[in-house]
C-alpha cells in the first residue's frame, strides 16, 4: 500500500525548515518572514491554497512596498498528484522568485547597506 504524500504540509514544512519562514499557530496554510527595509521591518506573508476541481495548490505570497505587492506575479502551481521531489523543486523554485522581487522592492532597494541579496531578520534574537 503507498502512502499519499501530504503535500500542503510538506510545502508548508519546507517554507520552514529550509527556507526560515515561520508558521502561524492556528492558520496552518500560511507561512510569514520579516525583511529589514527603509521603513522599518516589514512582512512578506505565503500561503497555499487548494482548487478541489483541478487536483492542484497554490502558492502565493504578498510583499507590499511603495503600494505595490511585488509578489503579486509569484505563483506556483503545485499538482495534487506531485511527488516529495517535484514538491521541493517547486517551493525552491517559488522561493527563489519571491526573494528576487523582494529584494528588488524599493524599500528594500533603499537601504544603504543593502546588497542585492535578501537579509532577512533574526525574529528569534529578538524574543
């Protein structure tokens, strides 16, 4: 008998494990990450969403800077029927995109330090 792959949870652990964002405690479909900016801390948020019709999830995010959601072209579509790997390749993929547009935000751009890679900050030191 094979086991199905839960894939919302894998996307989800992923975004954590690998990528450092962090969960919410009761929206199990979200994943959140802080980046430094000209204005201050600002949150990018993720989320999977699922189309029963079509077999197949979702990732999307929001990053908003200077009115603009600079996630808003990142989407994955992930299928029902994926496997562990193409799961993986899928969230990297997505995440690599994401980073890019946040990183080219210009609030982000704006900072003086800046280098063109994203930085993002240590929530966990702050605590």
């Amino acid at each position: 008998m094979m086991v199905r792959l839960d894939i919302a949870t894998a996307v989800i652990n992923r975004l954590a494990s690998l990528h450092g964002w962090y969960t919410d405690r009761i929206l199990k479909n979200w994943v959140g990450k802080e980046y430094d900016s000209a204005v201050g801390p600002k949150r990018a948020a993720l989320w999977l969403s699922f189309d029963v019709e079509n077999n197949q999830f979702f990732l999307k995010g929001e990053f908003t800077s200077a009115g603009e959601d600079v996630l808003a072209t990142c989407l994955s579509v992930i299928p029902g029927t994926a496997t562990a790997p193409e799961v993986e390749a899928a969230v990297d993929a997505h995440i690599e995109q994401a980073e890019k547009a946040i990183a080219g935000s210009y609030a982000v751009r704006l900072l003086p330090w800046r280098a063109p890679s994203t930085v993002p900050l240590n929530l966990a030191a702050a605590v």
